[in-house]
C-alpha cells in the first residue's frame, strides 16, 4: 500500500465512525434546502417525501 491509500482508508473509518445512514419513507416529513433565492442564503423550507428515487 503506498501512503495515499493508507490516507485514504484512515480519513474513510474516521468519517464512518462520526457518520449515520437516514432512510426516509414517503409521506415523511422533512426539511429541504432552498435553493431558487439567494445560493449565498442558506435558507431551509419544511416538506413532505412524495418520491423516492434511489
């Protein structure tokens, strides 16, 4: 293994171990970025899961 590999895999389980899977459902709620307004404005906007792709 060269460094850069090892480096890899480090900064791979350090940011499994901080890290958590989300599975959303349809029909729950949830809070969605909004970007149509101002990109520099991080503004967030409520909803609800309609479809899911993935």
């Amino acid at each position: 293994m060269d460094a850069s590999s090892v480096t890899r895999q480090r900064y791979k389980l350090n940011f499994d171990r901080h890290s958590k899977q989300r599975h959303f459902k349809i029909d729950d709620k949830v809070l969605v970025r909004d970007f149509r307004k101002n990109p520099r404005e991080v503004e967030w906007t409520s909803g609800v899961l309609i479809n899911r792709i993935g």
